[in-house]
C-alpha cells in the first residue's frame, strides 16, 4: 500500500467526537516512512481531546495496523482577542441565570483543567459588583502597571495580571476593599472590562475563561461587543428553579449572538436533586457537559482559597471536572473546524 493510498484511507476515518472525515477537518498533518516504518501524523484541535487513542483504533483498523500514529496538540481558535489586538484564541464565558449556583467554582475549575491538558489558560472575574474569583483562588494584591513600547515607539501602560499556580488572573476584587460596595452606571462597567481586557497584559492564551456575573445584565453585551467569543457555559443547579433562571441566561446569550457551548448541572446530589439541567440541555438542544456534585470538600477548598486544587489526584470532582473541560474543548473545536459560530452582533 502506497503512501497516497494511505493517506487517503485515513483522511476518510471519522472523527468519533466531532463527526467530520479527519481530512475534511485537517488533521492528518504527514505521512511518510522514516526507519523502514510509516507513520501517521495526527494534529488533535485541542489539547484537552478525550481518549485519542480512539483514532489510533480506527486507523489500525483502516490500514490492517501498517502505520504508526503520532498525535499532536494544537489549540485550533477563533482568534477571540482580534478585535482589540489580544492573542487570544478562544474566549469562553461561563454564566447563569441567578447566584448561588457555584458558578465561579466551576469557571475556576475549568480554567485549571483546560491548563492541566497543556493549554495557556487565563482566567477574569467580570463580576464586578461580586468579585468571588480572588478569595476562591487565595489571591490578593493590586497588579502592577508597566509600560511597553507601543507600534509607534511611545510608552503604552499594561495591566499586569496576578498569578496563580501558574494561572493569569484579573479581577475587580484586586482594586477594591472587600467590604467596598461597587455602584456603577452601565458606561463606567463597560469601560472597567474593557480596561480589563484591552489593557492587560495577557501574553498568548489559548483559553481565556471569563467568569460572569449571574443575570442577565449588560456585561454579555459588552464582552460580545469587544471579542468575538467562542461560546458561553451554562452552571445551574438541579431544582426547577434554577432550570428556570438558566433559560433566561441561554435567551440572553443567543440574543447578544454568543454560542452556547452547553449546560453544567452543580450541586447534583440529595439536596437539589438530579438530572435537571441533562433534561433542560436535552429539550434545548443544547450539549450536556456534565454534572459535579454537592461535595463539602469542593466548599471547603473554595473557602481556604484552594480552589485550584479541585483538580488534584486527592479531588472529590477531579475526574468530572476534567471530563466537562475536554467537553467544553471539544464544543469550541466544533465552532472553529465548522464555522457554526453566530454572526457579529448589530448595535442598532
């Protein structure tokens, strides 16, 4: 067998998890021979792609086992951060439709998982009237301001980002007190995330998790304004309620023209029950990332500041936290490899 017909036997090999022919979504990079041996290889579009060794099957199976497969890692993105000269490559907002579900735990969580599987993460609170991200993550300080030489050789102030375990962190709560109340008019808001965003020293991310404020305020607008986001996660909890609350927040993405990636169910357990969010994600439509449940052990961390430790070996939610991040990887692979994403919005 040539090497033209393997190829072309291995382009034909469908993606289990993005269902499109492996040629038609690029990922056969080579084939050549190279120690009397032929090899394939194979670029995965996220680092946090679940279970490769799928495809390595499916090629075995498809060339009777003569070639060796190769696997890389490339975070494929949307170039989120393009409008307003960032290198980012996907955005990802993770909301809801009232507090108190646990969303800035879950938007922590999948922040250090997608960096587990060997992407650049950064993480920023946009919830500025309650900024929960520094307490969660046991970060405090103001971040510093240094100048770079600008495009036209004049001095451009940038934010620089805190840092935790390795994470980019920028949030409201590093510029306030912790018993300071935050009264803002929509305009000051919007120019804060925009400070937030535009001028911080970011460096090269492939995901930047941005955790929202629950509601459906106008900071959505805001951010679909400035990035051209790769989608939003849904967090809610089980109980009717919640379900309720979380419809308004998938109207309010769809609305502000930013795909919605899927739903996550927090707090499953005997509490708030089980299963709510897979039904409503189901009736929607919409992907089902997964559940986590109503540990104490996830309060506890989150209290000590040791949020990021959710993805330790000793963590109660390590596997299902990093099994919602290789979801939510593979949802934003989908909008990049098929251009499903929603037009740019219109301020009319």
């Amino acid at each position: 067998m040539n090497d033209v017909t393997l190829r072309g036997k291995v382009e034909a090999i469908i993606d289990p998890e993005l269902g499109r022919s492996l040629g038609d979504l690029r990922m056969v990079q080579s084939v050549e021979e190279a120690d009397g041996a032929v090899q394939v290889t194979i670029e995965l579009p996220t680092t946090a792609y679940p279970e490769p060794e799928r495809i390595e099957r499916l090629i075995d199976e498809a060339t009777d086992g003569a070639v060796e497969v190769i696997f890389e890692r490339t975070v494929r993105g949307s170039n989120s951060g393009g409008k307003i000269g960032l290198k980012i490559a996907n955005v990802i907002c993770v909301g809801s439709g009232k507090g108190g579900v646990g969303k800035s735990s879950v938007a922590a969580g999948l922040a250090f998982a997608l960096k587990a599987s060997g992407a650049r993460v950064g993480l920023m609170d946009a919830d500025v009237y309650g900024p929960s991200v520094p307490h969660l993550l046991g970060a405090s300080g103001e971040p510093s301001v240094v100048e770079h030489v600008g495009p036209d050789g004049e001095p451009v102030p940038r934010i620089q980002p805190l840092e935790v375990d390795g994470m980019r962190l920028m949030s409201m709560g590093f510029h306030v007190e912790e018993d300071q109340a935050v009264i803002w008019r929509g305009p000051l808001l919007h120019r804060t995330l925009t400070q937030f965003l535009q001028s911080t020293d970011w460096g090269e991310l492939d995901y930047l998790v941005i955790d929202m404020p629950p509601g459906t305020g106008d900071v959505a607008l805001t951010l679909s304004q400035l990035l051209s986001l790769s989608g939003a996660v849904i967090v809610c909890t089980p109980q009717q309620v919640a379900l309720l609350d979380a419809l308004k927040a998938v109207s309010m993405f769809k609305q502000v023209k930013i795909p919605v990636l899927g739903m996550v169910e927090n707090m499953t357990g005997d509490i708030f029950g089980r299963g709510g969010a897979r039904d409503k994600a189901e009736e929607l439509g919409l992907p089902f990332l997964g559940e986590l449940p109503a540990d104490p052990e996830v309060r506890i961390r989150g209290d000590a500041g040791r949020i990021s430790t959710l993805i330790a070996d000793d963590s109660p939610v390590r596997d299902q936290l990093m099994a919602i991040s290789q979801k939510v990887a593979i949802e934003v692979a989908r909008q990049v490899t098929t251009g499903t994403g929603l037009p740019e919005l219109e301020i009319l």
